[in-house]
C-alpha cells in the first residue's frame, strides 16, 4: 500500500458485544450500538465491522487475531468487557472505546464514563474517533507462577487436563480494575451462580452470605512497594485486592487511594474479622472514600507482588478479575504503566484522569503513611 492510499484508507472500528449478556437482552443492546457507530460512521468516514464470538474467550480470541483489521476497538457491556478489550488491546497502542451497560462497570464509573446511556457513550466514542483524544491507563499483569493454573474464563470450571495444569494451563492476563483474591472473589462467584433476577440483587445476597460464613484465608504474599522496598509474611484474611482502579460491586469504594495512571497498584486486605461495630461503619464508609481510614484494613501502594499459599488459614477462592475468572495460586502481579489507551471525550481527555493531590489528601486525612501504608 503506498502511502497516499494509506492516509486515505478509511478507520475501521471493529465492535465487540456481550449478546448473551441480561439473559439474552444484551443483544438487543448490541444491534442499537452497532446501528449507532454505522450511522456515525457514515458522517464520519469510518467504517464499523462486528467481530463479536459466541463466547468470552471466542471475542478475545477475534479481537486479537483479526486486530490488523481495525484501528479502534469498541466494546459493549460490563466489567467484563473491560477486560476482554484490556487482554485484545492493551500494550498495542489502540485505542478502546467502552459502551458501559449493566449493574457493575466499576472501571467505567471511576473514568466517569457515562453507565446504561448508550446515545451518551457512543457520542462521545464516535467524537473520541473524529478529535483523536484519548487517556493512557495502567493495568495489572497477572502471570501464575510455578504451581498456579488457569480456569475457564465464563465458569471458573477447571480444565480437563492430563499433565501438569501449571504447564499446560498457564495464567497470563491483563486487568483494568481489580484482582480479587479472597472474599470479594467468592461473593463474584456465588452471585454468578445466583439464580436472582438482578445483578444488584444476586450480588447483594451473596455477599451477606459469605459475610456470614466469613473465612480466614491463608496467602503468602512477597510485594515491592512504592518505594522499592520488600514486603514479605503470611497474611491470614478474608479479604486480599490487588486494585487498579478504586470500585467494586456496582460502587463500594475498596481501594479510595487507587489512581489509574500512577504505575502502581495498591494492595488492600482486612487485618482482622471485624466486630459488629466495625462491620456497620464499614458499611457507611464504603461508598464515600474512607473504607481505608478504618484499620480494619490494611494498604500497601505496590509495584509488583507474589501471592502464594501460606502454611495456615483456608484454601483461597479462585482468583478473578474484572468479573472474569483468572485461575488459582500461586500467582505473580505487576503493575503495567499507562498500557492501555481507552478513548474519552475530549472533555474528559482534557481533565486529569486522578487527582494525585486530591489521593495524597485522603491518605493523610486518613492517618497513613503515604509509602509503607500504616497508621501515623
């Protein structure tokens, strides 16, 4: 192709949906979208092909073998699309646009991206497209290290497997928002297996389940801090996050001191089962950003950490990550600086993605030390 046929070859947005996604329903809301960005792209100059698949790892597996195709990514639905466009396009240089529908979108939320407004989001990818403005994002890389194994993406069903599952099984994923390794795994699960009508509903009973039958899981956790530093010990909890970005479960504000372009990713875990007491003001903490002045919770701002089983507490859940299932311990993490374009209004484009102040300000609100995490 020579060049003056290069620089007048139309963009070609390739659309990735969710149709099995709301019982069915996320189809309809696929074809409004598709319609949507072929319309745009007739104003436009750009044209729009779907190279949605009949399952998660199908789409991905699309998305990354036909990516000389198209110069944008646009995916449709929830958390999970996130990290199906995050594990397609991350590191590459192209852009994702996010049409954000359902209950979750905790990723979505904490761009403040428009949620469940498909005219809104798809304007503001399509004005994205034509302006060229875009934010740079980290990511979390999680690689298994000798022992760990991946599952099934949809099911957390293990693989059949006649060797070692390590070696033929391997886990290598990139997420946007959280790795959840304990409780906030389980309560994912259970809700997926949740015959309730409503996502918020099926999560919502979940979690009062697990937090009534609460366990004591055993990790051994190695982390390089923020300040080079070595973490290393046993930490028997309920809860371990390693989080990117600072929601989980439609809005509770785990991780308030997450930033999405720092190069760093913040560990949080629950010190200790927490009373009654502390359970209720936990409760009012978590959705206004200061879950982490309570200590209840522990917080270490983290380049990278090893996450094995330690010789006491419960068997840990199986790992998952942005809603998708990643696999089981042992497992290593590293923080992916700025990896992941995603497009944005210029409006947006035009703001910082994090307050670095704003985050420091909490912190010492809070009472933590800003580099080893613990209480002043």
């Amino acid at each position: 192709m020579s060049e003056s046929e290069h620089n007048e070859r139309r963009s070609i947005v390739a659309m990735v949906g969710n149709p099995t996604s709301d019982k069915g329903r996320g189809a309809k809301v696929d074809a409004q979208v598709l319609n949507l960005l072929e319309e745009a792209g007739r104003s436009h100059n750009f044209e729009v092909i779907d190279i949605t698949g009949t399952s998660f790892e199908d789409s991905l597996h699309q998305a990354r073998e036909r990516s000389h195709e198209y110069d944008y990514l646009v995916v449709v639905g929830g958390d999970g699309m996130i990290a199906l466009g995050a594990n397609a396009v991350g590191r590459s240089g192209k852009p994702l646009g996010i049409v954000a529908m359902g209950s979750g979108n905790d990723f979505a939320r904490g761009l403040k991206l428009p949620v469940n407004r498909i005219e809104t989001a798809v304007e503001g990818i399509v004005g994205a497209i034509v302006r060229g403005s875009h934010i740079d994002v980290d990511m979390g890389r999680v690689t298994s290290l000798e022992g760990g194994y991946a599952v099934d993406t949809s099911t957390g069903e293990e693989y059949e497997c006649e060797g070692d599952r390590s070696a033929e099984y391997p886990i290598d994923r990139y997420y946007a928002g959280m790795l959840s390794c304990g409780l906030d795994a389980s309560v994912n699960d259970r809700a997926n297996h949740s015959r309730l009508p409503t996502g918020t509903m099926r999560y919502f009973s979940a979690a009062l389940v697990e937090l009534t039958h609460m366990k004591r899981y055993g990790y051994h956790i190695k982390a390089t801090l923020a300040d080079g530093s070595v973490d290393e010990r046993d930490i028997i909890t309920p809860l371990l996050t390693v989080a990117n970005s600072r929601h989980i479960g439609g809005g509770i504000e785990v991780s308030p001191y997450s930033c999405f372009s720092d190069g760093l990713l913040d560990l949080v875990w629950m010190d200790h089962v927490p009373n009654v007491r502390e359970c209720a003001v936990a409760l009012a903490n978590a959705y206004n950003g200061k879950l982490l002045a309570s200590d209840v919770f522990g917080w270490e701002r983290i380049r990278e950490i090893e996450v094995t089983r330690a010789n006491e507490g419960d068997e840990p859940p199986v790992l998952m990550a942005d809603g998708e299932y990643i696999g089981h311990l042992p497992v290593r993490v590293v923080a992916e600086n700025c990896a992941l374009r995603v497009l944005v209004p210029p409006a947006v484009a035009a703001r910082e993605v994090d307050s670095r102040q704003q985050v420091l300000d909490a912190i010492t609100r809070d009472g933590r030390d800003p580099v080893t995490g613990r209480f002043n």
